[in-house]
C-alpha cells in the first residue's frame, strides 16, 4: 500500500496518482491545494452565495483537475485546477441561483459581460460604457442590456421583507401585505387569448375583413376599396364574420383551446 508523507513534493504526488491513481496521494493532494479553491471562491463574493457553498462548489472542479492533470505536459497545476475551480463555480451560478427562470444564453452572456466589465474597470480606472462592453464580448448592444436587466433579477427579495421606507404611508409592513391588487391586465390577455383561438376557426375572408375592420380601423366602404368589393357586399360578409366568431366563442374547441 502506498503512503504519502507532509514532505512529499506536490509533484511527486500529481504522478503518483497519474501513474497508479494512488488514493492516498489523491487526498493529500486534495487538501492541500484547498487554499486555491478559497482564493477562487474569493473571487465571486457579493453575489448572493456564501463562501463556503462557493467552496464546496470549487472543490468539486479541483477534484476534477487533480484527477486529469497530466504532470507531463510541463506546466504547473495550478494553473490547470483554476480554469477547472472557476467553470465549476460560474455553472452553479447559471444553473442554481438565478430566481427568476432565464434562458441559457442569456445567463452565459450575463457570466461573460460580468467578467469583462470587471476587466474593463481595472484597464480604464473607470466603469465601462454599455457599448464598451458590447464591443468586448462582441455582442450587440441590445443582449447587454438584455442581460443586464436580467441579472438584477439574480436574486429575489422576500416577500415577507419590509416594504419601502419613507413616505407618509410608511408604516414598516412586510411586501406581501402591500402586494395583491386585482390586475385588469390579467382579464385582457385571458380575453386576446380567447379571441385568438376563436379567430382561428374563422375562413381567411372572415378574419381579413374583421382585421381591417377593428384592427385597422377602417370604413366598410374602406373595406371594400381595399378588397375590391361593393360597400353592401362587405356589410354581409363583416355581419356573417361576427356571428360566425360569436359562434367559435361559445364552442368547445376554443374552451379547450384557452382552457
């Protein structure tokens, strides 16, 4: 059985476990580049994630470096294992942390405008315009503000948080007790949302005529110009339309379809 000593060289131990995956020098070599994880971790503090979850988080990249360095390709470890400790810690973040569902991309681009507006600040001795920014992580300059707007939403307050202060109505009550207040917005989609399914079992003339009518706010005799069709002939086919929608309104299939 093999055994390891506080004496034996880092590199000693990184071909140790190269050549026979020796468990013993795994662990020591674990525990003492502990500190690099910590100096990472470090780096990503303000950001709504304690230390030592950042540090659980970053000892499972530098497992994964110890366990695929190669002490052969003539570079030192640790800058093999930061790469490894710093990916780990920014996937948690993308993946774990954000309280409002975003996508992807927009989390990726949210990680690399951060990394390049701290950059920035240190090259310029100042913070970097929108379009700096944009300019460095070669993005248009509507995806940062995208992002940004994003990330301010990186994490929620409690509802049970006190409400804003000052104010001749500040009376210290928690958000929750100022929130709930009906929403007309709510009854509108529900509506468009019903409007549009019953449109769609509508003939293309019906919808057309019924678009130009309430949606471009037309005459019939501007309906008819348009379309090439008699004043009288668009008043029948604009009446047929609205029953034809009263009818798809009541039916099943759009109670199922908006249900």
């Amino acid at each position: 059985m093999n055994t390891t000593t506080p004496a034996t060289s880092e590199t000693e131990l990184l071909r140790r476990i190269s050549s026979s995956g020796d468990a013993a020098a795994r662990t020591e070599m674990i525990e003492r580049a502990m500190d690099l994880v910590h100096s990472v971790a470090r780096r990503y503090r303000d950001r709504g994630v304690s230390h030592e979850e950042l540090v659980q988080v970053g000892s499972i990249g530098l497992i994964n470096a110890v366990d695929r360095f190669d002490p052969d390709r003539g570079f030192a470890f640790s800058t093999f294992a930061v790469p490894h400790i710093a990916g780990e810690i920014r996937r948690h973040f993308r993946d774990r942390t954000w309280s409002i569902r975003v996508t992807r991309r927009i989390q990726e681009n949210a990680a690399t405008i951060t990394a390049a507006t701290e950059r920035l600040t240190t090259t310029l001795q100042r913070h970097p315009s929108i379009r700096e920014i944009a300019t460095a992580v070669e993005l248009e300059v509507y995806d940062v503000l995208e992002a940004l707007e994003a990330g301010r939403h990186y994490t929620a307050d409690s509802l049970d948080a006190p409400g804003p202060g000052g104010g001749d109505d500040a009376d210290g009550s928690a958000w929750i007790e100022r929130v709930g207040s009906a929403d007309p917005g709510f009854a509108r989609a529900d509506a468009r949302l019903t409007a549009r399914a019953a449109l769609r079992g509508l003939q293309p003339r019906s919808r057309q005529i019924l678009a130009l009518r309430f949606g471009e706010d037309l005459t019939q005799q501007e309906i008819g110009d348009r379309i090439g069709l008699s004043q009288m002939h668009v008043s029948r086919l604009l009446r047929q339309a609205l029953d034809d929608l009263r009818a798809e309104l009541d039916s099943p299939r759009t109670a199922a379809a908006t249900g």
